[in-house]
C-alpha cells in the first residue's frame, strides 16, 4: 500500500516537472518575443520622432498632396 502511494506520488511529481518544463520553455520564448517586439517599437518612435522634428524645421504638417476625392 506505502508502495503504490509512492509510486503515484513519483509520477505526479514527474508529470508536474515536465508541466514546469514545459511553460518555463513557453515563457522563455515568450519573454524573447517581447524584446523583439520591444526593440522595433524602440526603432520605430525614434523614426516617428526625427520624422516629427524634420516636419517642425520644415513647417509643414503634412505633405501638399489633393486628397483622393479630388
């Protein structure tokens, strides 16, 4: 009886550790995700922000275009 008690406990902490393993591999891939994510939100204001600036030096809030309805 002690036997089969510590027999279920030994697979349900091996279940519970392949349970770790595994979401500790999705959060590590998910974490590398976010910098990705991060680094081209990084790039992508700092574009914006120069391309703000150059409209400010320039004086022009957008481009002389006609609208399409035109």
């Amino acid at each position: 009886m002690a036997e089969d008690r510590q027999t279920q406990l030994e697979e349900l902490l091996a279940h519970q550790q392949h349970l770790i393993d595994t979401l500790n591999s999705v959060v590590t891939s998910q974490q590398s995700d976010i910098n990705t994510l991060q680094q081209k939100t990084d790039r992508l204001e700092a574009k914006v922000k120069l391309l703000a600036e150059y409209m400010e030096r320039v004086g022009e809030d957008l481009p002389h275009e006609k609208p399409p309805h035109y």
